[in-house]
C-alpha cells in the first residue's frame, strides 16, 4: 500500500527484522520503538523515519 503523503510504500520493512536482538533492526534500519510503533505513526512521523533512512544510505 502506498503512503498518502509521499511516494513511498508504507513501511520500509523487507522482511528481514532484527529487533528481537538489535535495537536497530538490520532490515529496515527502523529502531525497535520505530518498528513496533509504526501502525500508530502519523504520516508525518512516518516521513521523518524515512528521511532519516534515506539520509543514511539504507532505504531499499
């Protein structure tokens, strides 16, 4: 499903979560927080973990 507010998908998972042992998953570089929030994130929260991804050279 793609996000409203930019042309993203919705989530920056790719099905390889770490965050049962990492506090940065190694998948998504989402922290723990972040993955287990993201359903209650406004799209503007959303926005800003995905600049941060990006930023840091991981988004897929």
């Amino acid at each position: 499903m793609m996000s409203k507010l930019h042309d993203l998908l919705d989530s920056p998972c790719i099905g390889v979560c770490s965050t049962l042992f990492d506090e940065i998953c190694k998948g998504c570089h989402r922290t723990a927080f972040e993955v287990s929030n993201w359903v209650f994130f406004s799209e503007e929260e959303k926005a800003l973990v995905w600049e941060r991804i990006k930023r840091e050279g991981y988004s897929m």
